[in-house]
C-alpha cells in the first residue's frame, strides 16, 4: 500500500476496531488495521477472521500489521480505537510512525489523567499530529456488524478532519457520520455519557419508575452542560449524538446487557460497595466528571452523588433521595 486519500488505517484490533474497519471495507474502500498481536493479524491477512470475533468474515479489502510504519505510510487518515488504559501507550508508538500530515482522531469515551483532560490533547502531546479528532455516538460494534443503522459525529477544529471522516468513514445506511468543530463538547458528552449510564442504571435496579428516570435523564443532560460551558464547549453538544444518544443506547432495556457501565450500576443499586478495580471507564468518568466541577465550580448534584456511590461514602439508596431532594435552580 501506499499513502493516499482513500486509504482509511485503523489503530486496534478488538471489537469496535474491528467493526468499523469492516463497515468501511464494505463499503469499498481499503482499511489497514494495526495490532499488537502477530496471531490476530495473521488470521485476519490470511483467513479473513479476527480471532475475537470468530463468527464474522472480514472483508478481502481489510488487511492488517503488526508495524505502525506501515500503517503511517499507507494512509495519513487514522482511527485510534483502542481501550482507555492503552491509549498512552499506544499513541506513543504511533508518534514515532507519523508526522504532522497525518489526521488522527480517537473513539474513547473517557478523560484522562493527570488534571482529567480530553483525549485529544494527550494525542497532540504524545504525537506529531496537528489535525485530531473525535469519533462518539450510538454505534456498537455488533450494530456495525450486523449492518444495522448506526450514527456517528466526527469533530474537530479542523473542518478538513470532519470532512475527510465523513467522506471516508460514512457507510449509509449502515453508518452515517456527521460533521462538529465542537471538539471538547463531543469528548466530554462522550465520556460523561458513561458516567451517567450508571446513574439511569442505579435509578432502574430500585425500581424508580419512568417519571423519576426521565427527570433523571434530563437534569443529567442540564448539569452536563453547564459543565461543557465552563470549558468552553457549547451546551448543544450534550442533546446530541455523543451525549444523549450515548446515554439512550447505553440504558435501553434490550442493549443495556453489552454495557459495562450499566451492569455496574445495577450492582450499585442492589447495595454493593466496588473497589477501585472494578471501576468501569463510566466510573472514571464520574470520579473525573466530579473532580473539574471542583476545581471549576459548577453546581452537579447528580454527578457528585454518583461519585459517592462509587467511593461508599453514599449507597444508591441514599443518593437517589440526596438527588430528589436537591433544588433544581434554572433547569
């Protein structure tokens, strides 16, 4: 392969990774995918199959490599999709593959450490890249393989990193991605997306009700954006595809089960107490959620509640009446 402009290059091998590759690789277009694991790209080169996703045919047009200079060489327009504990380490590597040409935006719904920031500027720290971006929205990898409606916003400040994702990632009608410059918004609604699946989870483990979720849902969505506003995002960006839609997909009653944030707060809510460990990146997102409202003084009760859960200072119980009792001021 050589670096052009039709050449879409994936970073990761696991599931999202993977689905996306194959719904851009259907739609005729060439994918290049790079893995960590000789076993995962010689199945994939050889047989077509990801080993962890065995019951799925991979199209002829995807390929794969274990070398981030191939990678590099083959397209300048990269997708990191790889699980938050890896994206350091992963886009270090990839630093040291590509330069300022290439345009690379991330799929991962969290904020990262230290000073909970967005994804997107530990890619411009830990790469030469100038041009980056986000993927969010309601798009499960089994959605994807299953060729069912999927949506996507790409953005970023760089209109030419939104228009190439939509003219190279855009499968219709299995995927539709549209375009933002709200960047900070897209990864905050992302990541906080997750944090609140565990409030509408704890919320359906005590058996609230629909009015009760509903009232829920909605002063998430207030809070979240006032939140966005203090970093500079735009309040709209919270009732689109990367925050409500998000939200929606994570705590619906037939695909809540594939959420690791939702069966997290159903655990919660049932009374237990979780250790650090077994906090799910919508857990992280709370903690951090929590965190820049301190430090930026805006008023979150839901989001401070959950925090207490998590940490046991608060069980579900105790935070759903603390949230009921709280006034709601200009929401």
């Amino acid at each position: 392969m050589t670096n052009d402009d039709k050449t879409v290059g994936i970073v990761g091998g696991g599931q999202f990774g993977t689905a996306l590759a194959q719904v851009i690789a259907n739609a005729g277009r060439s994918v290049l995918l790079w893995t960590r694991s000789k076993e995962v790209c010689d199945q994939i080169n050889q047989d077509h199959v990801n080993p962890r996703l065995p019951e799925t045919v991979l199209s002829p047009r995807l390929h794969a490599t274990t070398d981030p200079g191939e990678l590099a060489h083959a397209t300048r327009f990269l997708v990191l999709a790889v699980a938050p504990a890896n994206l350091r380490t992963r886009a270090s590597v990839l630093g040291d593959a590509i330069n300022g040409s290439h345009m690379l935006l991330h799929t991962a719904a969290t904020l990262i450490s230290p000073h909970d920031r967005p994804v997107s500027e530990l890619l411009l720290e830990e790469t030469p890249a100038l041009q980056v971006g986000t993927l969010a929205g309601p798009a499960l990898w089994n959605d994807l393989l299953n060729n069912q409606f999927t949506s996507l916003v790409a953005a970023s400040r760089f209109d030419a990193v939104t228009a190439d994702a939509r003219r190279l990632l855009s499968a219709p009608p299995v995927l539709r991605v549209y375009r933002g410059s709200d960047m900070v918004g897209v990864e905050l609604a992302a990541a906080l997306a997750g944090a609140y699946t565990i409030a509408v989870a704890m919320s359906d483990e005590l058996g609230v009700g629909p009015v009760p979720r509903a009232v829920l849902i909605t002063r998430a969505l207030a809070e979240a954006s006032r939140l966005g506003q203090a970093m500079g995002a735009e309040t709209r960006t919270f009732t689109g595809l990367a925050g409500l839609g998000t939200l929606l997909v994570r705590t619906s009653s037939e695909l809540s089960a594939n959420s690791d944030d939702y069966r997290l707060g159903r655990r919660l809510g049932t009374g237990h107490t979780i250790e650090e460990h077994e906090y799910s990146e919508g857990a992280q997102s709370v903690l951090a959620g929590a965190r820049l409202a301190t430090r930026l003084g805006v008023r979150m009760p839901v989001l401070r509640t959950m925090a207490a859960v998590i940490t046991g200072q608060m069980t579900a119980a105790q935070a759903a009446n603390a949230v009921a009792e709280t006034v709601a001021l200009a929401e």
